[in-house]
C-alpha cells in the first residue's frame, strides 16, 4: 500500500475490504477499479457477457458517483421560489 495506505484504509471504512489492483499477470483488475470508484461490488463485474477489457473500458467512461453529486449541486442553478434557495 505504500504512500496510500492511509486513503486506502479511509475508504474501506466507508465501501469494502479493498480488492487486489492487479491479477496474477499484474494486469489491472476491473474489480479493483469499481472499488476506487465507490461503486457497489459487481455493478460492472457482474455483467453478464462483458469481460475484463469491456469492463475496463465501461469503468473508464463512467462516471464517479460521488464526483456526479458534488458537480451536480455546485453547477445547479438555485430554484428562486424554493424557500430553501431563496433565503427564507
């Protein structure tokens, strides 16, 4: 874990045990990925008919849900008849 065991340990505490990163030919493991992304275990590994490169490939283009969120609530324009955005 190295220089990053303290943030590993950080997000196993709030998503699962971490999986190894890379596979017995020190390729990197689509499982390992869908961690570091919080996603849910099998979200992408568990489909049916995709292997390692598609899966790679979806977590590639996916989107962090955390990211998704946070960008999602600075980018919104605030409601102006909403009581909460409003002020009042």
């Amino acid at each position: 874990m190295g220089p990053y065991a303290a943030a590993i340990t950080r997000w196993e505490m709030l998503t699962r045990p971490v999986p190894e990163p890379t596979d017995a030919a020190g390729r990197l493991r689509a499982d390992f990925v869908e961690w570091m992304q919080g996603l849910d275990d099998g979200w992408v590994t568990a489909t049916p008919g995709l292997g390692r490169p598609a899966q790679l490939t979806a977590l590639g283009n996916g989107v962090v849900p955390q990211q998704a969120a946070c960008a999602s609530q600075l980018l919104a324009a605030p409601f102006p008849r909403c009581p909460c955005c409003a002020g009042g």
